[in-house]
C-alpha cells in the first residue's frame, strides 16, 4: 500500500494539470475581466475589501492565488506582495502581469504544504479567499503553516464558500445535495469547460476534499491564532446556483424558498 502522502502527491499532480490548462482559458474570460483589470479594475469584492481593511504599507502573502489578480489588486492598494500557487502557467500569467502593470508583487511556484521552505520571511497579513482550502487534504498543516509565516500581531483572513455549499454536486442540474457535511474521503470529479469558460473543450479533473467549520476554525486556533469574528453571508459575488436574483449591490441570493444556508463565510484571526 501506498503512504497518504504518496497519494496526495498523485491528487496533486492531477490538480495542477487541469489549473494549469484552465490558466489561458480563465485569462480570456468575462468572469475574470483581465482587460477590466488592466484598465484599473479591482478583482477584490466588499467583503474582503471592507474586513480586511487599510493594507497600505503592510506585507501579504496570498495563498493559492491562481494568475495572481486579487494579489496584485492588493499591490495597487499599497501592499506588498507575494503570491504563491500550484500552477506554474498560472504563476506565469501573474509574471507577466505584474510587469505587464509594473507593479511590485513577487510570485512563486509553491504548493502551499511547501510554503515553509519556498517563501522566505513573516507577513503582517496571510489572506486567501474563494474555492481555496477544498484542495488541501490537510488543514492542521495548513493552520501551522499561516501561523509560521505570521509576525506577531499579523493578521490571517479568508473568505470561502460555506462548506454547506460543497454539500452539492454541481456536475448536475440542479444542483443535488449529495455529500455528507464531515465527509472524510476525497471527492473526485471529471467535466467538461471550467466555472468560468463552461463552453470550452477542456477536460476538468479534479480532486478535493470537504472541511466543515470546526474543522477549519479548531486547525487556526490549535495552531496559536486567536480568532477575532467568524462571519457567514447570504448574499455571494458568485452566481452558484441556478436562478439566483441578483441584488442591487451586485451580489446574489437564492430564491427566497431556498434561502436555507449560508453561501458564504470569512475569518479574521491573529497571531498573539
């Protein structure tokens, strides 16, 4: 039998080719607007923006940051900046933006168990944010490893799709509510086109793994951050689920009869 670690490097390597061939498909996306951004758009929602708070002068690490344009949106807001991210095409796209809008980021190619020996220093902020910790088998290494890259006093934020949501299995129509909420095994899943390219030809192969909130709130705390809200949202920037009303502020709910659960939730956690 192989070690888990062992398979893990196996569900890895199946992730980062399919991340690496939604890269130039993503880039060309409405959902991203790379030629918005360009322009001076922000990638980063209210939420974030308004928890987070003044980052001017500060220090971030953006973990699994795709082709980096949240990081280099903080960068524009006085931050500096460094990313990190499985994809090496999706590390590459965030290369060439960052000079593209000669900004300072800096960008590694880094699984994020990797973090330790690939990023150098301590931030006073780590942030990650939207479809993020589904991809890590292992969140007691993943909270050691925010609190290691923390300076004391330094902030930890996420904000991340509720983990009632990873309930459903999106592959049909509607989405039908078919995972157990402490699901413990890997999910596996294969599609056609990505969430923001869902005509394109690719095959999506993907592994993940679900965490409820105790879970990820016990792996912050055991790891000596002190939690300072954990916050849960109705409304999303995303448009998950089909016919969801769209609100004046641009954010999206379910139908009424449906608004059951929360669609989101954040943390702000620091390191004493």
């Amino acid at each position: 039998m192989c070690k888990m670690e062992d398979k893990n490097e196996k569900y890895f390597e199946v992730n980062k080719d399919t991340w690496n061939k939604k890269v130039s498909i993503h880039v060309d996306s409405d959902f991203y607007d790379v030629e918005g951004f360009k322009k001076g758009n922000s990638s980063l929602n209210a939420y974030e923006l308004n928890e987070v708070g003044d980052v001017k002068g500060k220090s971030l690490l953006h973990l699994q940051c795709h082709f980096g344009l949240d990081t280099l949106s903080w960068s524009r807001l006085g931050a500096k900046c460094t990313g990190i991210d499985l994809s090496n095409e999706g590390i590459n796209e965030a290369n060439r933006l960052n000079d593209l809008l000669m900004l300072d980021a800096t960008f590694i190619e880094c699984n994020l168990y990797d973090v330790p020996q690939k990023v150098e220093g301590t931030f006073d902020i780590v942030f990650t944010s939207y479809g993020v910790v589904g991809w890590l088998p292992d969140l007691k290494t993943w909270g050691e490893i925010i609190s290691s890259k923390l300076k004391k006093g330094g902030i930890f934020y996420m904000i991340e799709f509720h983990p009632i949501i990873w309930m459903f299995d999106f592959l049909q129509t509607p989405p039908k509510l078919t995972y157990p909420y402490l699901n413990k095994d890997v999910i596996y899943e294969e599609y056609l086109g990505t969430y923001a390219g869902k005509s394109s030809n690719i095959v999506s192969k993907e592994y993940g793994w679900n965490h409820g909130l105790g879970e990820v709130v016990t792996s912050l705390t055991n790891a000596g951050l002190q939690i300072e809200f954990l916050h849960e949202f109705e409304k999303s920037p995303y448009n998950s689920f089909p016919e969801m009303i769209k609100t004046e502020d641009g954010m999206f709910l379910l139908k009424e009869n449906q608004r059951m659960f929360p669609l989101l939730y954040s943390i702000k956690a620091t390191k004493k």
